[in-house]
C-alpha cells in the first residue's frame, strides 16, 4: 500500500553567477584575458570603454511622457517585470581591470611559442630516402606510433596489424624493421627506439663513425652485455667482468651518461608554451610592501549604454506586440549576463588581492629579504581564518597563480607549507629542511653517498627531529634518487 509523506529538506545550491565568480576565480592572467575577450564577443551587451554617466532626469522624463498607455511593461508583460534602474545603477556601470589600460594603444604580446613536432621533422628527413610509396605509408605508420619521449613501444608485429586493418596494407615485421632502421638514422639521436639500451647503442654508433675510440668501445660493451650491473650501478661487479682499471670505467661511464635517454624530449614536440606572466606584483618601497594586480592588456568594462537606449525605446513603444516582448526579454538577459559578468570580475579583483595581501603580511619577512630560511609555515587555513574565506576558496586563489617579486616569480603554492618543531620548540617551514637536505645530498661523497639514516641523523644534529620517513619523503619530492642510485666511481 502506497504511503504519501511531506518531508522539509535544506540544501545549499550555488547560484549562476557564484558559479561564474568560481570560475573566474581559478583563472590565471592569461587564461582570465582570454575569458573577458571570449565574453565581450559573446555578450553585445558588455562592451570595453569608460563607464558614462546615465542621465537620469531624461531618463525620468521619458518614463513620464510615456503616459499611462506604456504600461504595457506592467500589464502585458506581467512575467518579465523589470526595473531599468537595476542596469544604469553606478554599481553595475563598469569596471576597471587596469588603470594604465589605453583602448587606442596597441595591444602587449601574449608571448606565446610553437615548434615543429619531432614526426615532422623526422618525415621531412626521410622524404628523399624512401623510394617508393609503400615505404612511405610504413614509415608513416611508424612515426605516427613513436611515443612522445621518441621510443617505439608498440610492437612490430602489431603495427603490420593496424596497417592491414586500418588502410588494406599488407606488410611484414622484416619489412617494417628496415623501414625502422632508415627512421633510426635520422636526427635526433636514438629516436625510434625500442628501449633505453637501444636508444643508447644508437648514439653510440652515430658517435662511433667519426671517431671509434676505445672508450667508445668500452661504453658499448657495457650497454650490450652488462646493462643491468650499469643501471644498477654495480661498478665492483663491472671492475671485475670488464677486467679494466676503475679510472678507465669511470670515463665511459661519465660517456654513456652524455647520451640523451628521451631523444624526442628535447623542446622538439609539438606543443604551445605558455611563458610565466605573473599575476600579481609585490612592491617594497621603504620597509612597505605593496600589493597590486598585473593586467597589463585589460580594457575596463562597463554595461552597454546602446542596450539601455534600445530598452527605453521599447519603454515608449505604443503598440507592444509579441516580437517586442520577445525583444525585451532578450535584452533583459543579455544585460542579466552582463552585469552578472561585471559583478563576477569585480568580485574576482577584491578576492584576488585579499588573499595575497593576507599571504604578504603573513610572510613579510621574506618578502623582504628574499630569504627561503625566512618563510614561515603556513596553510590554507591560516589564510581563510584572516580572510574570512572559505578554504576551497583560498585554494582556487593559489591555483595556478604567481607572483613577481623583487627576489623572482614564485607560484602562490610555494608559500604554503608544512610546519616542523625544532628541538628548541621553535616552528619552521618544512622548505627550511628541505633546503639543509639537498645542501647535505650537494655536499655528500658521491663514492659513497649518504643514506637516509645518515641524512636524518644530519638533520637531527642540526635540530631537526625527523624521522626517516619523512627525510625519505622530502627527497623523493625534490626528485633525488637513493644513495645506491647516486653513487658514483
């Protein structure tokens, strides 16, 4: 038997333009440009240019000339009321993204880069050396599989499959091998091979036609016959199979470590690079600090004034008909969105500068001095708790930001950091201990490296009570290899 209840529930939904406000928010420089440009496109009703003074007693005038028989607004149009003073209110009437902003000057260059791809580049090399067609659509296949550090992982055999497949070819791993060895002649270096051995043997012939030296011969037959004791830096084992000097080990192996292990992972990819343009800009001028947003290609934007005039048009029409209302409520959206907009960026600029001057006071000291000894630790609640902000919105602040700096650009991230006590009950940034760690890594005998226990013993002697672990974890975060791994003849 069916049972009808009545329950209550509360939920917290986001509202459009807080949504908007969001996304806006985790925007960088260069990306936020890109959305205002991609608004003022979209909306007409947003336009770049000073904000202009709306003449209300016109306005008024109008309203009242209109007469009783304009309340068509009122009385036709019952479900799209709206008060025009809501779009020419000085509130929504524009906002200033950049004071040194000039719409006649020419626009600054967004520097950005492109290159050529490696699989261009390696079929522009082998056009003139393959001689037929059927070479060429293997060829092709190849380097279109190569993977983007310039390794081919996929089997041949496979690829004579993708080829019967996909274009009706038929073809052999025989004859895809030799197609495969003109492709591993071309520069760079190594490119299409099949693992590090490989890739590595290549270089060395290459190296080898010009000159075949005895330690040339000595890399390769370490890479030939001994390249697990050479990886895993088994020099004794190798000493011993070699039958060679540790000097005259030591100088192919500082050979071998010439080569290029990712041949296609040189800037010859194809990508769009995007160089670092700060977002904000921290000012010392005697023992103060300023803060101030860097936009330099930001026009000002403002509420179209030509959308307001159409609406009062509309306002003294005396004969609404239906693509009259139609056209009004178009209108009334496309100002809905663009004050929205406004009141998004408006709200973005407050938030962003908020928040990074919360973060400059909180790290004065480094901010003057430059010092990374100087950083205290701080997380994204120390900040939401002086701002009165919501962590997840201090976070998307921090996202992807940066900031110029009289030491440097720094991403906001790099601020934020882990505490750790000293043995005096002092608290510091866990990158004061990162700092000594590498310094320590820098300074270690590379014959016989330091170990982690040694490393937290250091740390220890020079107040840092960690634990092994830890010293373990903040040296794989600053991408240092084990002692085995650094150790060196």
């Amino acid at each position: 038997m069916l049972k009808q209840t009545l329950s209550q529930k509360m939920l917290q939904k986001l509202s459009p333009q807080q949504i908007q406000f969001i996304k806006l928010l985790e925007l960088n420089s260069l990306n936020f440009e890109e959305r205002v440009e991609e608004e003022l496109i979209d909306n007409p009703a947003l336009e770049k240019g000073k904000d202009e003074d709306v003449d209300d007693d016109r306005l008024s005038d109008d309203t009242r000339d209109s007469g009783d028989d304009d309340d068509y607004m009122s009385d036709s149009m019952d479900d799209d009321l709206f008060d025009l003073s809501e779009y020419t209110n000085d509130d929504y009437g524009g906002v200033r993204l950049n004071d040194s902003y000039n719409d006649d000057d020419e626009r600054g260059p967004i520097p950005v880069v492109s290159v050529q791809s490696f699989r261009e580049n390696l079929l522009e090399q082998l056009a003139s050396t393959l001689s037929t067609e059927h070479d060429e659509i293997l060829a092709e296949q190849i380097i279109g599989t190569i993977d983007d550090d310039g390794y081919l992982r996929r089997p041949l055999k496979s690829i004579a499959n993708d080829l019967l497949f996909s274009q009706n070819v038929k073809t052999d791993e025989e004859e895809l091998s030799k197609v495969l060895k003109r492709i591993q002649q071309c520069d760079p270096a190594g490119i299409g091979a099949r693992d590090l051995r490989e890739c590595l043997l290549i270089q060395l012939e290459k190296k080898a036609r010009k000159a075949n030296t005895p330690i040339i011969k000595l890399s390769r037959d370490i890479l030939t016959d001994h390249m697990e004791d050479f990886s895993k830096k088994h020099y004794k084992k190798l000493l011993k199979k070699l039958d060679v000097n540790e000097s005259y080990l030591k100088e192919a192996i500082d050979f071998i470590t010439t080569l290029n292990p990712k041949p296609a992972g040189t800037g010859m990819e194809t990508r769009k690079t995007e160089y670092i343009i700060p977002d904000f800009i921290v000012r010392e001028e005697d023992g103060n600090l300023e803060v101030s947003l860097n936009s330099p290609n930001m026009p000002e934007l403002r509420v179209s004034q030509r959308y307001l005039e159409t609406l009062r048009g509309y306002e003294k029409s005396k004969k609404p008909d239906k693509s009259a209302k139609e056209a009004v409520q178009f209108i009334k959206q496309k100002l809905d969105s663009a004050k929205w907009f406004v009141d998004s960026v408006r709200q973005r600029q407050q938030t962003l500068l908020l928040t990074m001057n919360a973060i400059v006071n909180y790290q004065r000291e480094f901010f003057l001095t430059g010092e990374e000894t100087d950083l205290r630790p701080m997380i994204l609640k120390d900040i939401a708790e002086k701002v009165n902000l919501d962590i997840s919105t201090i976070s998307r602040v921090a996202s992807s930001k940066y900031v110029e700096t009289g030491f440097g650009i720094f991403p906001l991230k790099y601020f934020f950091s882990e505490g750790i006590t000293t043995q005096s009950g002092e608290e510091v940034s866990n990158k004061e201990v990162k700092k000594i760690l590498k310094e320590s890594i820098d300074a270690e005998d590379k014959s016989s490296p330091l170990t982690d226990g040694k490393l937290m013993e250091i740390l220890k002697e020079k107040g840092y009570p960690i634990a092994r672990r830890t010293v373990a974890k903040y040296r794989e975060q600053l991408n240092i290899p084990v002692a085995r791994l650094r150790k060196e003849l």
